[in-house]
C-alpha cells in the first residue's frame, strides 16, 4: 500500500465521517468510533508497510554496496599478485617437480583470476573495465619479461640469494593506485559523478 492511496483512504474515511455527522462508516454499526478507528488502522499499516519497504530498500543497497566493494577488492588484489609472481619464481629454493608444479598451478590460478575480475569489472563499470585493462596491460609490460627471466635463473639455496639487489620488474603501485583512487567513485555520493568529474590525480 503506497503513501498516496492511504491519504486517499484517509481522506475518504474523514469525508465519510464528516458528511454523516460523525455516522459510523461501516454498515449496521452505531458506534460513530468506528470511522476513527479505521482511520487509524489504515494509518498504522501503512506505516508499517512504508517502514519495511525502506528497511528492505537500505539493506538491498548496503547488501550491493558490499558485494561491489568485495568484487573491486579481489580484483586490485589479482593486480598486485600478478606484480608479485616473478618474485615468486625467483625466489624458489629448488627446481625439483613439486616446487616447480606448485608456482606453474599458482600462475594458473592467477591467470583465472585476472580473466574473472576482467569480466566482472568490465560488466560493473565501463570506464573502470577500460582502467582495469591499461592498468593490466602496464603490469604485464615488464611482468612477463621479468617472469621469464625469473624461470630461467638458477634457484636460491642461501638465505642471501633472497636479497635480489634490485632484480624484478619494478614498482607496480603507480598503476594499482589510480585504478584505486577511480573505484571510489563507485561509493557513497561520488556514485552520482559523471566520470568527466573524476579526479584520478593525487
């Protein structure tokens, strides 16, 4: 029951009321009470109605709003992963089978990952799919060649080996935080930008 059809009803009711000179409204009663008190039966259960559609309409929004920030998250989580992998390969302790499949199962996995928040962001965000992919593609600009470079160095097998003395693929941040400083314009009331307004510069 909307708010304007228990006006309407209210208004009826008091009408009603009014014209028989306080006159019950139901037929066959004499208490003249009774108009009131539908009055305020009508009142209170669309209040109630009103009240339960506003506390569904706030927890669909929050629930979204949650489900949008968990999606967005996973996805800068995949970027920095992808950065961090020829670290990984670098940094392994043997070339034996088991050391070996697991970092390959672990590229796999990344490489689902990514194509999964490719897909979900592209579907949330146009412009934000668009910065996901040049924010990918300046990742793998020297990930890939660093990843390869990785396999093809000799494992690690003494604790000072971990310090690389600078070796990888450099720092990924500037790429991740711009998408970052962009997916906060998916909350609260920057949601009402159009993305012209977006200032993606510190």
């Amino acid at each position: 029951m909307g708010v304007l059809t228990i006006h309407l009803l209210a208004a009826e009711v008091a009408t009603h009321v009014a014209e028989a000179g306080g006159a019950p409204a139901a037929p066959g009663s004499e208490d003249p009470s009774t108009s009131v008190w539908l009055l305020v039966v009508i009142t209170l259960f669309g209040s109630s109605v009103l009240a339960g559609l506003i506390t569904s309409v706030l927890g669909n929004l929050r629930a979204a709003a949650t489900a949008r920030r968990e999606g967005y998250a996973n996805a800068v989580r995949s970027l920095i992963s992808r950065g961090e992998y020829p670290y990984r390969v670098r940094r392994r302790v043997s070339d034996d089978p088991a050391v070996l499949t697991a970092l390959v199962e672990r590229g796999h996995d990344l490489q689902e990952q990514l194509a999964a928040c490719r897909t979900w962001v592209a579907s949330e965000h146009g412009d934000l799919g668009d910065m996901f992919e040049q924010a990918l593609a300046a990742v793998d600009a020297t990930v890939k060649q660093a990843t390869g470079d990785a396999w093809n160095q000799p494992p690690i097998t003494a604790a000072s080996g971990m310090n690389l003395n600078g070796w990888g693929p450099g720092d990924q941040w500037p790429h991740v935080a711009k998408l970052e400083r962009a997916i906060t314009y998916r909350f609260g009331w920057r949601r009402l930008l159009p993305r012209r307004l977006w200032r993606l510069q510190p």
